[in-house]
C-alpha cells in the first residue's frame, strides 16, 4: 500500500527506495514539480467567500445587534438588511452597501428567511440575485458555500443525497456511507442553502425539493431513516426571469416560495453608482489601481447599454433596435473592469474609449449578423452625432 502510494507520489524522487514517505521537511525544501510555483505562494485566493471578505463588517455587526435573533441565525433580521444596504453602526463601523436598490426587497427577502418559506429571487441575468444570494446566506448562517449549481443535468443527489460506493459495497448501506447534498447539510446544520438557477433543473429534479421544503424532512428510505431540518434551515433559489417555460415550476414548488423580483437600476444615476462601486472593488482584488479615473467612460457605457436595452435614445427622440445581447449591469462592470486593465497595463491610467471599445461591441453583438447590424447602425445614427462621443466612435469604427 505504502509502496504503491509512493510509486506514484510526485513529490517521490525516481531512486527513492521503497518505505516510508520521506520526512515532511524535505518535501518542503523541494517543491514537486506542479504542486507549488514559488511565483504564487502566499498569492491570495482569487474571489474570497463573502463571510471570509467581510468578516470584518460582520463582526462588528454581530457585536453591535441587540434586536433578537431567529434559531441559528448569526444576526438579526434588521443586521442582516443592513448588512446588504449599507450603513453606519453607533461605534463608527461603515457597512460597505452590497446591494444597491429598493430597501423593501431586501427586507422582504430576509424577513422570507426567518419564516417557514423558501426565497426565489428573480430577475433578468445581471440584476445581482446570486449577488444577493451568498451575501444573505452569508449573513443569516455564516456560510455562502452549502450551493448546488443547477443545470439540465443536475441530478436528484445534488439535491438529496449520494452514495459513497466503495463504503456501500464494502459496509452495506449506512450513515457513514451517505454523501449528503448541500442541501442536507444546510439542513442538519439549520443553515441557507443555495440552489442556483432553479428553473433549469429537471422538473422531477426540482420535485425532490416539495417535501424538504414543506414536511422541512429529507426521507433516506435505502435507512429506513431521514433527516429533519433544524431550525433555520432554509432555502434560497434563484432563477432569470428569461428562463422562464425552459422547466417551469411546478404550482406544487411555487407555493413553497416567496418570490422577490429584482429589478434593473430604475435610473442611469444608480446604474452608474453600481458599476463604479463594483469596478473600484474588483479593481482593487485585482492590483489594478484605485485612482483609475473611470467615470467619465463609465457613463458612457451605461447610457449605451441603457439605450440599446430600452430601444429608445436617453433623450426619448430616436427609437432604436434592440440587440439579442442582455446587457445587464453585471456587463457593464465587466466592460469596464477589463477596460481598466487596458488602461492600467497600456494606457496612461485613465480610462478613454479606444480601451472600453472592444469590450462594448463584444457586448453588444452576441449574434455576428443580427446584432452587428443594430450595433453599426447605433453607431452611425447615435454615437457619431453625439456631442463629445466622436472619439468613442473612431475607438468602435476602428474594430470594425
Ligand atoms: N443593484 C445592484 N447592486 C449591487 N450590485 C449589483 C446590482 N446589480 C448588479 N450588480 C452586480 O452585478 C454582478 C453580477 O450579478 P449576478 O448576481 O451574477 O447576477 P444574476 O445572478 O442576477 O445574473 C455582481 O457583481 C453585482 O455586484
Ligand atoms: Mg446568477
């Protein structure tokens, strides 16, 4: 056994004699090849759990929340909403806002939580519902990561439970030998689960929920046994509103959630403070510099993506097609973050158009044909005639 582990350890040297693995101090002194690069020890995971980035601001909530709490929660329903929105505690600590928008949804949303039913946040693609998701899950019980992914391929297991086959076969069936879902986990923990993009699972899939959610039990037959949630278990799904009809959801599944709508920004002010806040904050997890000087652009890209999305020109006169692209806010942020990085490796540290350019048009046209027609005639009737916007019109022209 020994022997065959060590065969095929890669940190094994080819005269290694057989026996013992070598002491851990000299596996330190020599990095396998493909195990650690140097370059990258001490390096930062790339994108930190919500409760690992800001434990710091949950903390401090938590010592400053004197409302009650429901079973299991980490923070008042109240904390939990000022988590998401933002805000001042009484000792100083700035709650960065995660969630830019109504205030009612999100107390909604949480105040679903401490009840018996489930929350689905819908939305078009883009809106922030997975955004909302982990940081809620990460609020209420502490961890964002009880998630299942959902697909046309999700299995019933990824939902129930799986089995560990060797353990199975070698020990009959048994707890030991149960692989529990996330969403038996959340359960037995009385945690939030999150299952993502819900209405492309399989419908029979999707069913395997109805029980959970309403007899709050999850039935293990093969044990005669099952697992009952404790309390502050409960579920949050989200699913784009697009979707919609793909899988759609059982009556049956719909009466166990609340459904939360979120909505795009209302105004291009509000888009524009979202994807600035958000490109300042993946900008900095990214090394690219603070002080990058973005605005002026970030408008820009907003009024775009705004226009093109509503058909119209922001001053009402000209009507406009419409591309196949979803445009979201989500988009935009990415646009300009890698504009961003165009600008801080190629550029002079401000944002200009030639660097937000390619990202916008890759935006824009999803369908070569369909939409390279709406984006070439957005830009002759619109872009071109803009006051102050002819240098994005060559930067877009240029690509062409
Ligand atoms: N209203 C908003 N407030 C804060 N961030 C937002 C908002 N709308 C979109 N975003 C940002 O958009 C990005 C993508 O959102 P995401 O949750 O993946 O969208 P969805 O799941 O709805 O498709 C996130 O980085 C989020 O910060
Ligand atoms: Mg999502």
């Amino acid at each position: 056994m020994t022997k065959a582990t060590h065969a095929t350890d890669p940190s094994a040297t080819t005269d290694a004699t057989p026996g013992p693995p070598e002491p851990s101090a000299d596996a330190a002194a020599i990095p396998a090849r493909g195990t650690v690069d140097p370059f990258a020890a001490g390096a930062e995971v790339m994108r930190a759990h919500a409760e690992a980035q800001y434990a710091g601001e949950l903390a401090a909530l938590a010592a400053a929340d004197d409302r009650p709490r429901p079973p299991s929660w980490r923070l008042s329903p109240w904390a939990v909403a000022t988590y998401l929105l933002g805000g001042r505690l009484p000792d100083g600590t700035e709650i960065t806002p995660k969630y830019i928008g109504q205030r009612r949804l999100v107390e909604v949303a949480v105040a679903t939580l401490a009840t018996d039913r489930a929350l689905l946040l819908l939305g078009v693609p883009g809106t922030a519902k997975t955004w909302v998701s982990e940081h809620l899950a990460a609020a209420v019980s502490g961890d964002s990561t009880l998630l299942v992914q959902g697909t046309s391929g999700t299995p019933e297991e990824a939902i129930r439970y799986g089995w560990n086959y060797a353990r199975l076969l070698a020990e009959g069936p048994s707890r030991a030998a149960v692989v529990p879902s996330p969403v038996m986990r959340a359960m037995e923990r009385g945690a939030v689960a999150r299952i993502e993009e819900l209405t492309r699972i399989p419908s029979d899939v999707q069913d395997a929920l109805i029980t959970i959610l309403s007899e709050k039990t999850l039935p293990i037959p093969e044990l005669d046994d099952e697992v009952q949630a404790r309390q502050g278990f409960n579920v949050i799904a989200t699913a784009n509103d697009r979707d919609r009809g793909v899988n759609e959801l059982s009556s049956a599944l719909k009466r166990r959630f609340n459904m939360v709508v979120l909505p795009l920004p209302a105004d291009p002010e509000e888009e524009v403070g979202i994807v600035s806040r958000r490109v300042a904050e993946l900008g900095a997890a990214l090394g690219l510099p603070l002080e990058l000087d973005a605005l002026a652009e970030i408008r820009r890209v907003v009024t775009v993506f705004r226009e093109l999305r509503s058909g119209v020109t922001a001053d009402g006169r000209t009507k406009l097609k419409s591309p196949t692209s979803t445009l979201s806010t989500a988009e935009a942020i990415s646009v300009v973050t890698s504009g961003a990085a165009l600008a801080t490796h190629f550029g002079d540290g401000v944002l200009r158009a030639a660097d937000v350019a390619a990202g916008l048009s890759g935006a824009v046209v999803k369908d070569p044909v369909q939409d390279g027609l709406v984006w070439a005639e957005y830009l002759e009737t619109v872009v071109k005639e803009r006051p102050g916007w002819d240098d994005l019109y060559r930067s877009c022209r240029d690509l062409a």
